[in-house]
C-alpha cells in the first residue's frame, strides 16, 4: 500500500472502512442484477464509466496509508478496462443450456467471492456474464468493498443507476410500512403489576441483551452443528436463491398479527432446523445455535439520493452504520421429530425480537461499537477487527435483509427480471441475505461448499414456507 505524508489534506478512511479491509478481514457486497435483454459492451461501459463511476469519489479512490499508520482516501485515474471484467465460458458441446450456464455463473460468483481485489486500484469491480441462464439473458455483478459502504449504502448507489421501467421520469417506490400494535386498547384497566412490569422490563432486558452480546463477541461459542464447521479460516462459498412471493408473507404476516422480518426470518429458523434433520437423522435439534441479524442504524425506511448521502450531517448517512442482533434459532424437542406446529417458529421469533426491541441493548452494542471505531489508532482497530471477526465466527449463521423497490426497474432501458446481493469475507458457514423487489422476496444462500449440502438446504426452506403457509392459512 501507498505511504503518504500525514498533512497531505487528504479524506481519511473511517475506522469501520479501515478494520473491514484489514488483515483480519477483508469484507465485500456482490450486487447481481439479472437482465431481461442483453447490454451491449461499448453502452455499458459508457453507463458505469459516466453514471456509476461519478456517484462517490471513492469510487475513483484508493487507500493509502500515512507515515504514522493511518490510511486515507486518495484520489486517482481510474481505467475502465480494470475494473470492467467479461468472462469467457464454452461448454464442450460448442453451444451451453441455461442450465449449464446456471452452474458457470455459480462457480464464477464463488471464485470473484475469494478474490482480493488488486493492489493500487480501486476497490470495485464489474463483471459481465453474457451467457443466458435460467434467470437471464445476461447478468452483470458489482463487486464492491464493504470499506466503501455498507449494504445501504451500495444499494442506494445502485439504484442511482436503475429507473422504473414503465416511466423513467417517475421515482422509484419502496413498500410501505404500517406499525402493528398488540396492545389491549383499554388500558385503564391494567393493574399495578403491569405498570411496574412495563416499567422494568426494559432495564432487565437491555441488561440481558447487552451482556449476552459480549459474551457471544468474546467466549461463548454455538455448538458445532450440520451449520457451523468452526473452520478458523475462510472457506470457498457457493449462492443460490430461493424467490417468493411477498403477498403470500403478508397473508401470513396478517393471519399470525406479526411483522413481514418475523415470518421470514421463522420460514428460515424452521428451514435451518429441518435441513439439519435431513443432514444426518441422529443431528441435535436442539443445538445452541444462534444468527448474527444485520441491522441498519439509520431510522429510515426507504432510500435517499447518494448527493444527500454523502452531505455532511446528513440524517441518512453515506458509510457503515449497521448493528449486530443475535437472535437463538429456536430448538425442537426429541419428542417433535415431526414439526407438528411449525407456526412456533414464528411466534418463539416475533417475541424475542420484540423484547429485544423493548430494550436498549443494541443501542448500547452500536454504541460500543461506535467507541472502539473513534479511535484511529491501527493497532487498536486491528483489535475491532478481531473483534467483529470473532463474533461472526462464533454464531452459526448471519442474515441480511434489505428493502427493495416495488417498482419494475430497468438500467439503460434494459429491464431487470431481478436483482439479489451476497456477502463475502466473513467467517460462518452460512450467510443469508434478503431483498425485495417487484412483488417478489429473493432469499440467497451462501454455503461452506464441501460442508453445507446448498441443494437440500433450499428445499428445506421451499417446505418450510409450505408448512407455515398451510398452517397460518388454516387459522381464522
């Protein structure tokens, strides 16, 4: 990396963009966007190197490290041809099938996953897959540093690139969302012990929740489990995706009276479980497993344009700005082989979530984490690497979800069929992310390849959202 001078007036990197491109971590965000039609080369290098590429000035950036160690963005020319990649794929057949090219697009997605991005560059990449598959005729992946932005972030970047197919001169719309409140409506006959109760519970929940998660951070390990292999080091991944419909989670969500996260985050409990059954019959349900839930901290539902972003003060913040939730994937006793209610999935996820909202624990847990990214000292935020390292590699699983448009959108007046993201460069051996887009939910796998069996944990969760669709639909 380039040594610099310390009083060169240059933009410093934040610490969270320091400890997420360590030599602890390295973290990356892959966007795949699906098209319906194929882009031609020379116009889709005219829309990344004048749409894309002005968007942040770190994207024309690389970081450079002072001579006392801290790093900082320096500004650069960028060549288009280094970032902007088109992968060759034959089949030995001379012409390949969808299907072929499904499993050449999954092999590449997890190669570029392992990747360190080039010394000197900037820390993006475009690759262009011009083989139809299943999904597209041509799908396009951007690949870009975590230290650049988090998952909002780079969503919003991109969506800075897409317009509506049907009017481009119209916004982009995002869903709507309405608070749901179990209250009793008659409060005035709530005795002493409730007050008290709802008084209190908060102090003893954020106690609870805060010490928990540094314990997960520091010394509590999950088990070992047909989910956690507890390699020490990074392992190849594969992605694949599961698509369903949001009007059927709603249905549900309206039938159960809980939140569109806790029916989704059920289907994937109870589909962790099953999968865990299917692995091996003499597998423990009862494992103590937990997920790492990503959240945004930024009070805000929909997306804001990158220029208001990246203004100083701004109430939605360009950068990272997430928080961690562990959340105990719920257990299955010896006698319930059969998942006799898998509605418990979702009901054990709606209560904890809401006592965990209840308290202030994540609050204190961003904070923490705020405090440990003010010091700038590299030897420090080496230690908040490993810190943020270790609390990933102790949990079984991590998910991700992000709201998307309700719009049809298309990029250059190419429509999109769909679009999805992964994370690379993190230590579990199962990563889930979420995001909507056009009616449906798009779920996407990220497997240990050689440990997690990718094929029979999607249907897993295909029969998971069967059962607690019957189930819920079979309530009045």
């Amino acid at each position: 990396m380039e040594l610099i001078k310390e009083d060169d007036g240059l933009e410093p990197v934040s610490p969270s963009g320091q400890y997420l491109n360590s030599k602890v971590m390295s973290v990356s965000i892959l966007g795949i966007l699906e098209l319906e039609i194929p882009i031609d080369d020379s116009q889709a290098m005219s829309l990344f190197r004048d749409d894309f590429l002005p968007i942040n000035p770190r994207f024309s950036s690389i970081m450079v490290t002072g001579d006392k160690g801290a790093r900082k963005w320096k500004k650069v020319g960028v060549n288009m041809e280094n970032h902007v990649h088109v992968p060759s794929f034959s089949s030995p057949k001379g012409s390949s099938s969808p299907s072929e090219n499904d499993s050449f697009l999954k092999s590449y997605i997890s190669q570029i996953a392992m990747q360190p991005f080039p010394q000197g560059q900037p820390l993006w990449e475009i690759h262009i897959i011009k083989c139809p598959t299943s999904e597209a005729q041509e799908t396009l992946i951007f690949k870009l540093h975590h230290a650049l932005g988090d998952g909002y972030s780079l969503v919003a970047a991109l969506l800075s690139c897409l317009q509506r197919a049907d009017d481009p001169s119209l916004p982009v719309t995002f869903p709507s969302v309405k608070k749901f409140s179990s209250a009793n409506k008659d409060d005035r006959n709530i005795g002493l012990r409730k007050v008290v109760s709802r008084c209190f519970s908060p102090l003893v929940n954020t106690v609870r929740d805060f010490g928990w998660s540094l314990l997960k951070s520091t010394c509590v390990k999950d088990d070992l489990s047909p989910i956690r292999s507890g390699s020490e080091s990074l392992q190849p991944f594969s992605v694949s995706t599961i698509t369903f419909s949001l009007d059927q989670i709603k249905e549900i969500k309206s039938r159960l009276r809980v939140t569109v996260n806790d029916v989704i985050l059920g289907v994937i409990f109870l589909a962790t479980r099953l999968y865990m059954q299917r692995v091996s019959t003499n597998s423990n349900l009862s494992t103590n497993s937990t997920a790492l839930v990503l959240l945004n901290t930024r009070n805000l539902r929909d997306y804001k344009p990158v220029k208001d972003m990246v203004r100083p003060n701004s109430e939605s913040p360009w950068g990272n700005h997430f928080a961690f939730l562990h959340v105990p994937i719920p257990k299955v006793k010896p006698s319930d082989s059969q998942f006799s209610d898998p509605l418990k999935f979702v009901h054990k996820t709606h209560e904890v979530i809401k006592r965990k909202r209840s308290s202030f624990g994540v609050i204190l847990t961003g904070k923490l984490l705020e405090i440990m990214q003010k010091c700038r000292n590299a030897e420090y935020l080496q230690a908040v690497a490993k810190h943020i390292s270790r609390t990933a590699r102790n949990s079984s699983m991590c998910i991700s979800n992000l709201i998307g448009p309700v719009d049809n959108l298309s990029l250059a007046n190419h429509p999109l069929k769909g679009m999805y993201y992964t994370i690379a460069g993190t230590p579990e051996s199962l990563r889930i992310t979420i995001f909507s887009y056009a009616g449906n939910l798009r779920v996407a796998v990220g497997a240990e390849q050689g440990f997690i069996d990718s094929e029979l944990y999607n249907h897993s969760l295909l029969d998971a959202f069967d059962m607690i669709l019957r189930d819920a639909c079979q309530k009045q």
